[in-house]
C-alpha cells in the first residue's frame, strides 16, 4: 500500500470518490451533478496549484494503478485569536475509501500523514465535519466534539 500527496495528474480520481462519497450519504444532486463534478475539478485545479489544498491519496503498487482512498486538507489563515496565535487552520474534508477497500486502516494511514503534516507544518488548528460511520476514527486519533458551530445557508 502506498499512502502519498497527490498531484495534479490524480484530480480526475479524486473528483469521481469525491462523487462516490457524495452518493453514499445520499446527496441528491439532481440535475447538478455534472456541473458539481466540473466545479470541483476546476477547485482542486485551481486550489492545489495555489497551494490553499493539499489532498492525499491510498494506491495500491505503483502510482497511476487507481486511487483507492482520499483524504484533503484545506488550508487558510484566519486573524490571530486565544488558542492560535498564527490564526493557521486545516479543514480535514472528504475522507473516502472505496466500499471493497474498508476496513483495511486506509482511512487511518491517511488520517495519519494529514495530521502529521499539520503538526509539522504548525497548524493551530485541524478541524472537520464527520459523518457517524467516521466518528470514532476521528476520535480515536483525538479529535473531540465541539457545540459552537452554527452554519447559515443563503436564501
């Protein structure tokens, strides 16, 4: 098993699990599925080149042999406050491993080199939404429920 960053050359498999996930919590996309699919090609393109998300991916043999599992962190930089004087954060989004592929610890090798790289990189904070199948991996590598968020969606 190989656990590495991707590159650009992995966008159109990192969309299409990017979908597959998507489907699997039961997104209805209707209609706009292939522009989403469009639009997050032209984000990662856009965001990896510019440095602002880094994703990696679990192969199985030599590159190129078809992403078996993704992980992303997007990064940015908020105004100093208590608790993350550089104001630096990653959100950890769109961890997926291919049904056939689950419980073999790909998603936790992942988990690992993104969390890893914020440590090293000193990220202040690492946050992420998870769904209920995700959870206890996020807690077990320490990630603890927070109350404080609220979200608005536009009319």
């Amino acid at each position: 098993m190989n656990i590495r960053q991707a590159t650009l050359a992995d966008i159109p498999e990192l969309v299409t699990l990017r979908m597959a996930l998507f489907a699997e919590l039961g997104e209805a996309l209707g209609d706009q599925g292939e522009a989403l699919h469009q639009a997050s090609v032209d984000y990662f393109s856009r965001a990896m080149a510019e440095g602002r998300l880094i994703s990696w991916i679990a192969e199985e043999g030599e590159a190129g042999s078809g992403l078996l599992a993704v992980g992303s962190l997007a990064l940015f930089e908020r105004p100093p406050y208590p608790g993350n004087l550089p104001g630096r954060e990653a959100y950890l989004l769109n961890i997926y491993t291919r049904p056939s592929w689950r419980r073999r610890g790909l998603a936790r090798q992942l988990l690992a080199a993104m969390t890893r790289y914020a440590d090293l990189a000193k990220f202040g904070k690492l946050w992420l939404h998870a769904s209920e199948a995700g959870r206890p991996l996020y807690e077990q590598a320490g990630f603890v429920g927070h109350s404080g968020y609220l979200e608005r969606q536009p009319d």
